[in-house]
C-alpha cells in the first residue's frame, strides 16, 4: 500500500503524521509504505509513476490540494485512488461519503469498494472539486503573502479577502459550450465537477460525481461590491445558490476566452498561472476511487 503524505497536513508534522497514519493503516490490516512530499508537482509526478509501475492503489493523505494532485497522476489509469482526509473543508471526501476520522478513512482503504467517479480538466490539468479565476485565485495569493510575512492562517485569509473586494476587479468572459456563448462581465467564474447543489439543506454539497458534466457558476452583470462579496462567501464555503444576478450552466466542454493572454487560476484552491483561452472539459470515470462498501 503506498501512501503520499503532504509534509504539511493534519498538524504540519509530516513525520508524526506519517506514524499516526501508519498505525490505523497497520490496525485496518494494511501494511503501508508512506511517502511526504511537499510540492505538488513533485506529488503529481510520483503518482503518475507509480501508477505507470502497475501499483493497484495509490492513497492521497492531505487536504483537497494533495488529492488533486495524486488525483491527476493516476486520472486515467488502473490504479485505485485511495482518500485519507486531512485538510481544512475535505469537500471531496464528504461528498463521496468518505469518513473524515483517520481511523475510519483507513479502514475504508482497506475494505471499501472501488467507483468510476469524473474529473474536471482544464488547459490539461485535473482538478476534483472546482476550478476558478477572478476573486478566489487573488484571495489565494494574497493569503500566502501575508502568511510568509508571519500572519496566521485565518487572519491571513480575512485580510485577503477584504484586499480584494475593495479592489473587485471584473473580467470579460465569453463562454462557448454546445453551439451556445454566454458572454459576461464577472468577478469570478466558478467551474464545479458535476453540479453543486443550489437549495435546500445541503448547500454547496454534490449528491454525484459521474454524470459527465461540468457547472459553470458567474454572476454576469457587473454586480456591486456587496453583490459580489456575497457571491464569494459562497463559493468560498460551499454555499452556492442561483438567484436574479446569479447565472449557472453546465456543459461537457466548454472555451473560456477573455480579454487577458494569461489568467491565474485556482484549481482545488491550488493556484497556477495558465495561458488563455481556458478548454475545460469533463472526463467521465477518470478516477477509480475507494468508498465506504455501503455508500450510495
């Protein structure tokens, strides 16, 4: 069983996390072999080669950031996605009923069942929740510079977010999707794997990741900054809801163009720097993943 640890999970020690992780490993049964990395290109790489070596399962122990990245290294392949949660919002793993408890996420690896479950794509990168451009990205940015200054990590991200609704830069997007074009000017784009769900009490969640389907999310008329800061916190906490100045479509494929030649964008809350247009496309049953047996 080889497990791939971000050194920076569950605590930030990646050596007591990687003891930790052995131990309900060795109590469900397996017998691990744990590796920390701590780039995520560096992370995607060793995934990718230890699937091209025939390794049945490859585990992702970290946050939604390390799945995405183990998640496009063996998208497309054989080997068994394996998902111990220990990040902040574990979006992927709740909505694959996936036990967030380290005890219980190993002893799913070891008894659960595999699934075809979709992944998005853009531009050739994978991502497993959402990709994003506008807001969100520069919130990620300016976060991280204000944590290498030595600001934690909560009042890092308020100051961030406040940074950059008072700038509240808009793009101009025009989105070609099925002999369709929806043309806007947004703050944001938000592009989910498969459909979030927009009422009722489970906000924010996704009920299936196999249709084959990507959502795109914009708010298309130039909305205030009150607009689009409210905007925001839901996308931020998984509270998406279409309202009058909300507008959501899904597609198969679908051509981001804007006025920029090169955009920053956020993929799993990972951000890159990627040359425009954006191609995003779905890739039905991309990822074989282990689940609970019982999970719908």
């Amino acid at each position: 069983m080889i497990v791939i640890l971000n050194e920076v999970s569950g605590g930030g020690n990646g050596s007591r996390v990687a003891l930790r992780l052995v131990d309900a490993l060795r109590n469900a049964g397996l017998e691990p072999r744990v590796t920390v990395v701590s780039q995520g290109s560096a992370t995607t790489e060793l995934a990718a080669r230890l699937a091209g070596e025939g390794e049945q399962t490859v585990v992702a122990a970290g946050g939604d950031g390390t799945i995405r990245a183990v998640a496009e290294g063996v998208a497309g392949t054989d080997a068994a996605l394996g998902v111990i949660p220990l990040g902040t919002f574990n979006h992927f793993a709740k909505d694959l009923g996936i036990p967030i408890d380290m005890g219980a996420a190993a002893r799913t690896v070891a008894a659960g069942r595999v699934i075809p479950v979709d992944a998005g794509e853009v531009n050739g990168r994978v991502f497993v929740n959402n990709s994003s451009i506008g807001l969100y990205p520069s919130i990620v940015v300016k976060r991280r510079e204000r944590q290498r200054r030595g600001t934690g990590k909560w009042p890092a991200l308020a100051w961030a977010t406040a940074s950059a609704l008072r700038r509240c830069p808009y793009f101009n997007l025009r989105l070609t999707a099925e002999g369709k074009t929806v043309a806007g000017s947004t703050p944001f784009l938000l592009v989910g794997n498969n459909e979030y769900e927009v009422e009722g009490l489970r906000l924010g969640r996704r009920t299936r990741l196999d249709t084959g389907r990507l959502w795109f999310y914009m708010a298309p008329h130039r909305p205030s900054r009150r607009a689009a800061a409210r905007l925001l916190l839901r996308a931020l906490f998984g509270r998406l809801r279409q309202d009058r100045d909300f507008f959501a479509m899904s597609a198969a494929e679908c051509r981001v163009e804007t006025q920029l030649s090169m955009v920053t964008v956020a993929l799993d809350g990972e951000v890159t720097l990627m040359r425009t247009p954006l191609d995003y496309r779905a890739r039905p049953g991309a990822l074989r993943v282990i689940v609970p047996a019982g999970a719908e």
